[in-house]
C-alpha cells in the first residue's frame, strides 16, 4: 500500500507544508479508492505489494494533486493507455486469485 511519504518522493514535494500534506493525503485517499473500485477491494489482499497497483496509485495521487482546482483534466495519451493496461492486468489477476480462493 502506497504510504503519503511514498507519494510526496513520487511527486517530488521534498519539504511539504501542511498544506501540501493534506492536499497530498486526499489526493491519495482518492487515488486508493479508485482503485479499488476499478479492480475491487480486495486488491491489497489478494496482490500485496503489487508494483502496478502501487504506479497506478502514485500516478493518479501525481496527477490528482497537480490538477487540484483546475477545469482541465489532461493526461497524456500514453499514461491514459498504461493506467488502463494495468487497470486491466489487475482486473484478470485479481480475478483469477478469486477463483482459486473461491475452491
């Protein structure tokens, strides 16, 4: 699971304010969420320590923090490709683990 500090080196917030903290720990908190809604709840259970899961949060807490306040949400062809990818690899991994769990 992606920690705040983990997410601050991601962005490259070296000395944040209180501000930036809590700017930084929502966007987090979003970024968590989505992604359990994409792939479910149970992501950090059945892939613990998986490195898509962690990018993909790390990706979305970057982008959500830098867009905060904004009415243009851009993301670049090629991110929005590889978040969906892996987006999708979790969705058939997380799948598969049910399955076997399931028996």
């Amino acid at each position: 699971m992606v920690t705040i500090d983990d997410a601050l080196v991601y962005m490259g917030i070296d000395y944040p304010d209180e501000v930036a903290i809590k700017n930084a720990t929502r966007a987090l908190a979003t970024a968590q969420r989505t992604l359990k809604g994409a792939v479910g709840d149970d992501v950090d259970d059945l892939l613990p320590g998986d490195e898509r899961a962690a990018e993909i949060v790390l990706m979305w807490t970057d982008d959500l923090y830098k867009q905060r306040g904004s009415t243009s949400a851009k993301v670049t062809g090629t991110t929005r490709r590889l978040t969906e990818d892996m987006v999708l690899q979790l969705q058939m991994d997380l799948r598969r683990l049910r399955e076997v769990a399931a028996k």
